[in-house]
C-alpha cells in the first residue's frame, strides 16, 4: 500500500513538472509572471521577443517580465534570436495553447498577415510591441505599443542641420542602419533622410546595416572608415551600432565626437555614458520600459474593452551636459 501511495506522489509530481515546463514552443520559452502560477483566472499572454541583441532589447524584456508579475499575468515567453520564422513558430504554439493574448516585436515589417489571420480565427487578440508591420489589414492586431522610429530619425537629422546651419562645406555622413526590413531601420533612416535632404550639402557617401550590434557595427565602421577617409558624422541606428563604430574609429587613430561626430538612437546607460564622455554627440532616447503599459492594454483588451489603435511612448533628446545629470538616476 505505501508503495503505492509512493509511486501515486511521484507520478502526480512529474505531471506538475510537465504542467510548468513543457508546451512552450521551443527550448527557449519560459514561464514567468504571476505568482504560485497566477490561478485559473489569471490573463496568460504569449510574448516574442526579438532576440537580446542589445542593451535596449535586454531592458525592455527585463521590462516586460517585471511588469507582468506586477500585474499578475502568466507571461510565457519566447525568445526569437533576431530569426522571422522563429517569431512564426512561437506564436503558432501560443495559438495551439489557447492564450489569453498574443504580444510581440516583429523581427521585420513584412509577412505576418498568415499568422495573425491564424490568430484573429482562434479569437487570441494581438498587441504588437516596438516595432510594427506593415500588413494593410490593420483588424488583425488589436494595438501597436511604441515609439515614432520617423521622428525619431528627424530628431537625429535636425540636430545634425542644426549643428553645421553656418557651415557651407560638404557634410559627408555614414549611416549605421539597423536589422534590413525592420521598422526602426526604415523608419530612422526615412526620417532622417527627410530632415537632411532638405538641403544639399548633407551627403550620405555609405549606408550599410550593422544588425543593431556591437559587433557589426565595429566591423562595418571599419570598412567606412577604409573606404572613406573624409567622414564628418556618423549617424547610427541605436546606441551599440555606436558604441561598436567608437571603437574602430578609435583603432584607426581618430577621436569620436570630435574628428567624427557621432548620433546614436536609444540613450541605454552604456551610450549615455559615452555622450556624457564626449565619444557620442546627441542621443535620440527611445524608451525601452513599455511593460506597464503593454500589460494595461493587455488587460484592455482580455477584457473587451476598445484601445487606440496606436500608443506612442513619450521620449525626448539628450546632449552632453543633459546625459551627465540623467545618467545616475537612469534605469537602463
């Protein structure tokens, strides 16, 4: 009889550990969210996440799971190492496990009208976060959660008119693009170009993707700087394609911010330490804390309740003098 009783506890404690670990869709989902599992009435959101690609994309996830153990929501999360058909495969296994809600950050804009019908037919509603798609039908995603990329790139091109408004020489500049196809590196880039064409002595001389990477954006930095002797400014996607470019423009004898400026996308504590050093010029901030605010509209939306079809993160700008008194209270 105690034997019995035995194997009873084992079995039923293997069935726990199945409960908790398995049907995630891959070896790189995990739970986490609300406490002791957050009951049977607790929301369940299944969440893709681009990759760890960054600092910017490191804090906004820690963003994410912090908010949604704040918010007593089971967050089952995937990670898609920067790969489409990854962000593909997971939400199909969030449709499979009948989640409550779907959110993610498309890798890139294009080809997700397939997926998202698939999730619109199970009635899983689906906030995009960050980054948006490009899909003309706009009934297949309930929100989308983020920041202006557009006037995130005027902003960049702005400082940079106003920065040289008395010169008249030609201002040669490379352009450190991010993931090709997603929406930050077409949207930064847009809005940069738009600002900066307005007048002709702004020259773009190379543009190349760096991936939004450290490292990528040292080896690409390297091949401008051998190519093109006479660089002026750097325009870089986000803040490690910056920081990556600081350290070929250093090994090649040359002094960031000064021989070279430099704008970078992000302000994460690592570029705004550079700004506040003088390697960086301007920062355009974007935000990477959107947790509350995606499990508020999660809830939202669970719910029934009607959202705007777009909520845009409040942002702003940082020179040296201002990353110098914002970097000791800075979360990221």
């Amino acid at each position: 009889m105690l034997k019995r009783i035995a194997m009873l506890v084992v079995a039923g404690m293997a069935a726990a550990t199945l409960a908790a670990c398995g049907s995630q869709g891959g070896s790189d989902s995990v739970d986490a969210g609300a406490p002791g599992g957050g009951g049977d009435d607790a929301i369940v959101m299944g969440f893709s996440q681009v990759g760890a690609e960054s600092g910017w994309r490191t804090a906004n996830t820690k963003s994410i799971e912090e908010a949604a153990k704040e918010a007593g929501i089971t967050l089952r999360f995937s990670d898609a190492q920067q790969k489409q058909e990854n962000q593909i495969k997971a939400i199909r296994s969030y449709i499979q496990q009948k989640v409550d809600v779907i959110a993610f950050s498309p890798v890139v804009e294009s080809g997700w009208d397939t997926v998202l019908k698939e999730a619109k037919d199970a009635n899983i509603p689906v906030i995009l976060t960050d980054r948006a798609v490009d899909s003309a039908d706009t009934s297949l995603y309930r929100t989308f959660l983020g920041s202006d990329f557009v006037e995130e790139g005027k902003k960049a091109g702005q400082w940079l008119v106003e920065e040289y408004k008395d010169s008249t020489d030609t201002v040669n500049i490379v352009e450190l693009q991010g993931t090709t196809g997603s929406a930050p590196a077409n949207d930064r880039k847009a809005g940069f170009a738009e600002v900066i064409g307005a007048d002709s002595k702004f020259k773009i001389i190379a543009s190349q993707t760096g991936d939004f990477t450290r490292a990528k954006g040292k080896e690409v930095m390297e091949a401008f700087l051998k190519a093109h002797p006479d660089i002026d400014v750097l325009y870089a996607h986000n803040d490690d394609m910056g920081l990556g470019a600081i350290e070929a423009i250093e090994g090649a004898g040359k002094v960031p911010g000064q021989d070279i400026k430099i704008i970078t996308v992000d302000a994460v504590k690592d570029g705004m330490q550079a700004l506040a050093d003088g390697k960086i010029n301007f920062i355009v901030e974007c935000s990477p804390l959107l947790g509350p605010q995606l499990m508020d509209l999660a809830k939202k939306v669970v719910a029934g309740e009607s959202v705007p079809e777009r909520v845009v993160t409040e942002e702003t700008t940082f020179t040296q003098e201002q990353a110098k008194e914002a970097l000791p209270s800075r979360q990221y």
